[in-house]
C-alpha cells in the first residue's frame, strides 16, 4: 500500500514538472509555464530600471528587446515605459512580430495614453489586429484586469 501510494505521488509530480516545462502563450509570446507562474505571482522579476529596459529596447538583439518588452509589460504602469514603447513602434527597424508583442505589452500596461495610437493600427495590415483590438479593450477597461494589477482602495 505504500508503495502503491509513493509512485502514485512520483507519478503526480513527474506530470506536473512535465506541465511546467510546457509552452504557454502569453500574448503573443510563448513561455514556459512554469516561468509565467513565477512572473504570475511576482517570485521571479527583471531587477533592471526603466531606464534599462528603454536602452535595451534599442539592442540589435532580439530577444533582449523581448525581455525588455516583457518586462515592462508586467510592472506598474510608467509613462515613460509606454513612450518608449510607442517610439519603439514607431520605429522602421522593428520587426512585425516584435511591434506585436509591444502592442500587447501596452495592452498590459493598461496605457491610456497609447489608445489613441493603437486606434489609428486598425486595418493596418502590418499589426495582428487580434492584438491590436485586444489591447484596445483592456485599456477602455472592457477586458478584465488581472488581479495584481487592480487598483487597491485607499
């Protein structure tokens, strides 16, 4: 019986770290599970300032841009993070899927001053309008927000 018991519990923790290491979609980015649980409930953090995160936006690398954009996306709101991303979006150098990803990091932002912007990439072609429209209704406030990001009552 306790053997029975033991590998029933081996076999449960084999399948959930399996489900951790399993890709999830977080807007259009994809991530271990187990890494958006961790962002999830603040465990693990990008320790870099604002002010870093901006310079990286301006990396030649991809993928630092990505965490950069990440990043931004699940602090509190910072108007300067959201001019950055605008400018960023603004930019020729970008690539399609990156502007994506910083239109849904504004969607996360909850950026009130990007609605307006992101109203005028309606029907353009060159933005995932799923994303677009997406990020739309989360700053308008008819997508829910995520608990941690609720405002707490004073």
């Amino acid at each position: 019986m306790i053997k029975a018991v033991g590998l029933f519990f081996l076999i449960c923790t084999l399948l959930f770290i399996g489900f951790l290491m399993t890709s999830y979609k977080v807007g259009p980015v994809k991530k271990f599970r187990g890494v958006v649980l961790l962002e999830y409930f603040g465990i693990l953090k990008d320790k870099r300032s604002n002010t870093e995160l901006i310079q990286a936006l301006q990396s030649s690398d991809e993928k630092e841009q990505l965490n950069a954009i990440t990043a931004m996306a699940y602090r509190e709101h910072s108007s300067e993070n959201v001019e950055a991303l605008l400018d960023y979006l603004k930019s020729d150098k970008v690539t399609p899927r990156m502007k994506n990803i910083a239109i849904w990091a504004l969607g996360e932002l909850h950026a009130q001053e990007a609605k307006e912007f992101l109203y005028s990439l309606r029907g353009n072609e060159e933005f995932e309008q799923y994303e677009v429209n997406k990020a739309i209704k989360k700053i308008e406030g008819t997508w829910s927000k995520p608990f941690w990001k609720k405002e707490k009552p004073q």
